[in-house]
C-alpha cells in the first residue's frame, strides 16, 4: 500500500509505505523528535515559572500593572484599559497606580 504524504518536517512530499508514517526519511524523524521534545521542555519551563510567579505574587497586597499582567497572562496595556472600563479598582500609592488586591 502506498500512500502519498508530506513531510512534516521538511515539508517534501513522499510515498509512505504505512499509514502512520509522517516523516520522509529517518533524519527528519529524529529531527522532528527532538524538535517535539525541545518545546514539551520549554512549556514545562513556562509552566514552571507562572506558578513561581504566582506563589510569590499571592503574598503582595497591590500589584504593579506589569506584575498584574503577568499574572493573568496578558499585555500591560489591557489591564490599563481594564481599569478604564472599571472593571479591575486601582488605586494610587506612593505616587504611582498599583491595583490593589483586596
């Protein structure tokens, strides 16, 4: 049976003799591989560091805008506008804007 693929990893089509074949030749394999392992490894990472960051974020009473971003994973920018349409409280402390957590 041959079935007629593209390679996932270079992108040129192949006759595949398998059905569950999806790569071209044994280097694209071990190439795509190491690719899949390399970004499982770099979201553990990420993972790894949002729940640090949370852990140590807990313990504040106010959060800077920049941390708040941080936090809930989004652009410093959207929590400015946020805070425009009321919808996160802020409040200045010593001369700057913090969002207070409580």
């Amino acid at each position: 049976m041959e079935v007629k693929r593209i390679c996932q990893w270079c992108g040129k089509p192949f006759i595949a003799q398998k059905t569950t074949t999806c790569y071209c030749s044994p280097q694209c394999s071990k190439r795509g591989y190491k690719h899949r392992i390399k970004e499982r490894k770099m979201e553990l990472r990420h993972i790894q560091e949002m729940q640090e960051l949370r852990s140590n974020l807990e313990k504040q009473e106010y959060f800077t805008f920049s941390q708040a971003a941080r936090l809930m994973g989004v652009s410093r920018q959207y929590i400015y506008k946020l805070v425009k349409e009321d919808k996160l409280r802020a409040s200045r402390i010593s001369g700057r804007m913090a969002l207070v957590r409580r």
